[in-house]
C-alpha cells in the first residue's frame, strides 16, 4: 500500500502512537478491538478516516487532544545525542523522541500566540575544543556571555529557558540519561530522565547534554564517544562549579586530607555532588590520584552508588511554558479548551486549578 502525501492525521496518529510506546496490535488492544490492526494501520497510511466515535477513543487511549491529530506545525529533528544503554528498546526511544516533539510543539504554539520570539545564539560557537583546557575556557566564557559570574545557578532550567533552549524533564526507564538534539530551525533541546536521579545528578546532565550542542571538539575527540562523554562531563563540572570558586572553598595548595564536612557545604552551595567535587579536586591536582581512589572507595563503601551525605535545597523546574500559557489566558488570547491543549490535560483539571483577580 502506497502512504498519501498529504497525509496530516495519518502522520500525526503514528507520532502519538510512537510517543504512547503502543504498537498497531497495543493500540487496537487498548480500544478494546473496536478498531482492528489492519484499519489502524489504513489510518496511518492515509487510506482511511475514522469516524468521530473511533477519533475520541483513539484520543483517549492515547491520551492526546483531538486537536493533535490537526496540527500541520510539526517540529523535524536533526540528529539526536542520546545519553542511553544498549538496553534501550527502540519502541521506548521512539516514544521518548515523540514527548519530546511534542513537548517542543506546543511550546513553540504559544510562543506563536503570544509573539514571542527566543532567537538562540551559541556563545561558544567556532570556540574549538582540543584540550580539557579549552573545555574550562568555554565554560568561563559562557558564564561570562550570559552574565553569570561565578555564583551558583539557582534554578539552571530557567535559566536556560530565558536563552531560547528548551528543557523537558521526564520520568522514564532506567536506560536512558538524557538526550540533545537541534530542531530544523536551530531550536537547542535538552531532554533529562529525573528517574532515580538526585538534582544535584539532575543539574549535571542538564549541562552535561548542553555542553553536546554548544562544543565544537577537534576530531581527535569527537572520533571517540568515550572522550566526548569525559569532555561533556568536565564542562558540566566548570560551568556548575567555576575553579575560582572551588579554589576559593579548598584552597589552591595540595591536600592530603578533606573532611566531608567541607564538600557537604560546596554541593550544598553550588548543587553538585561530592563524587564530582573530589573528581574535579583531582583533575585540578589539589589532591593526587591515590587520595582520590580511597575517596572512591570510601563513598562507594559508606554510601550506594546514588546516594551520598548532604542534601541541595534548590529546585530545577520550568515555569516559563506554564507562564506563557496563563499570560495568554489572562490576556483572552486562548480559550480555556485551547489552554487544555496546550497543557495536554482536560477541561475539567484546568478549571480545578485556573483562579485569578480580576
């Protein structure tokens, strides 16, 4: 069978399939077999229509707006850096991708509504990386292009948002970290898994995926997915922690001993862990390569592998696409239906939580 070209509802009922994680054979389960595999399947390939009943339980079991099956604003994807074991099934990464263009979709529908234009610049663009040295560098000059200083980052996804990337954190299976990726139109996408994951881990793979698109690595590195994970890995660690301020806590001399005390109130402070402080304390040469073993010996001894003493009181949640859907409420510019959309939630949970003065 020959798929139509013009196929709106076709492609976009395979996405929401995709993004549910259902197969035709799951979904035609899921309607009770009100629908068969083989009509679903005419569906998709723009043979067949169904009818209002068959749209609103298809909707339903995907858990979807019947208006997402209309829309033509489709977001494509350049190549996607995925952070995930092997164990990762294609019909998870899949569903992955598609809550992430999802996502992406209504994030860029309301800024159309609202007018609001996020222009993204790449401040370390043509910055080449050939050495860990240049790996600090870029993060210095990051922190300095977008203002920062050298204090720490509060909420890092908000501020992310404030420079044109988009965030979504999900709540996934365990194979996969994080991915980043570019949209046709150079719209920088950090995806984050919260699953299992501390915030201070949270915050490191949030920069370690936007360190992925903002580096430029000399081949020698980017030849070698290992080396790019240890680039990614120790920008994160420069941008969440500047040298200076590091410096500044433990002193520039050489230690041969650190009380935990002192690392519990660095990643309290800044929000990251104390296996990444003692890592970058080592890469920095304050303490030598054998102190650094028995640090790793002793958390992994004292502690599990996730778990660690000290407790980040900070939070990494996006408000900007919740604030620009209740902007456009107050502002009469969507009805209530159309914030239910966009929030992909129903009336009735909307009307629950929507109060204002007026």
């Amino acid at each position: 069978m020959e798929q139509r070209v013009d196929n709106l509802f076709g492609n976009r009922l395979k996405l929401a399939r995709k993004m549910a994680g259902f197969s035709l054979q799951e979904l035609a389960d899921a309607l009770d077999n009100k629908v068969t595999k083989q009509s679903l399947n005419k569906y998709e390939m723009g043979l067949m229509n169904p009818s209002g009943d068959i749209l609103v339980a298809i909707s339903n079991a995907l858990k979807v707006k019947p208006d997402y099956f209309l829309k033509k604003n489709q977001v494509d994807l350049g190549d996607i850096l995925f952070r995930k074991k092997a164990s990762l099934s294609k019909k998870n990464e899949e569903a992955i991708v598609e809550k992430m263009r999802d996502y992406v979709e209504r994030y860029l529908e309301i800024e159309n509504i609202l007018n609001v234009k996020t222009e993204f610049k790449n401040p370390l663009k043509g910055h080449k990386i050939e050495s860990k040295k240049d790996v600090e560098l870029a993060a210095i000059k990051l922190r300095n292009e977008w203002t920062l200083g050298t204090d720490p980052i509060p909420n890092i996804i908000e501020m992310l948002e404030l420079k044109g990337i988009k965030v979504l954190l999900i709540d996934d299976v365990d194979d996969i970290d994080g991915l980043a990726v570019f949209t046709s139109t150079e719209i920088p996408v950090v995806v984050v898994n919260t699953r299992n994951k501390s915030i201070e881990r949270i915050r490191f793979t949030i920069i370690h995926e936007l360190a992925h698109l903002l580096l430029t690595l000399e081949k020698h590195i980017a030849d070698i997915s290992k080396e790019v994970e240890k680039y990614c890995h120790f920008f994160a660690s420069c941008f969440l922690l500047p040298t200076e301020m590091l410096i500044r806590q433990i002193g520039a001399k050489k230690r041969t001993y650190i009380r935990i005390e002192e690392l519990i109130a660095i990643k309290e402070y800044f929000g990251i862990s104390i296996r990444a402080i003692v890592h970058r304390l080592k890469e920095l040469e304050v303490i030598t390569d054998s102190y650094y073993q028995r640090w790793v010996i002793y958390m992994s001894k004292t502690y599990s592998a996730k778990e660690e003493p000290g407790e980040y009181k900070g939070e990494e949640k996006s408000r900007n696409f919740d604030q620009l859907i209740n902007r456009a409420l107050a502002e009469e510019l969507i009805s209530m239906s159309k914030a239910a959309a966009l929030w992909n939630i129903s009336i009735n949970q909307l009307r629950k939580g929507f109060a204002g003065v007026r």
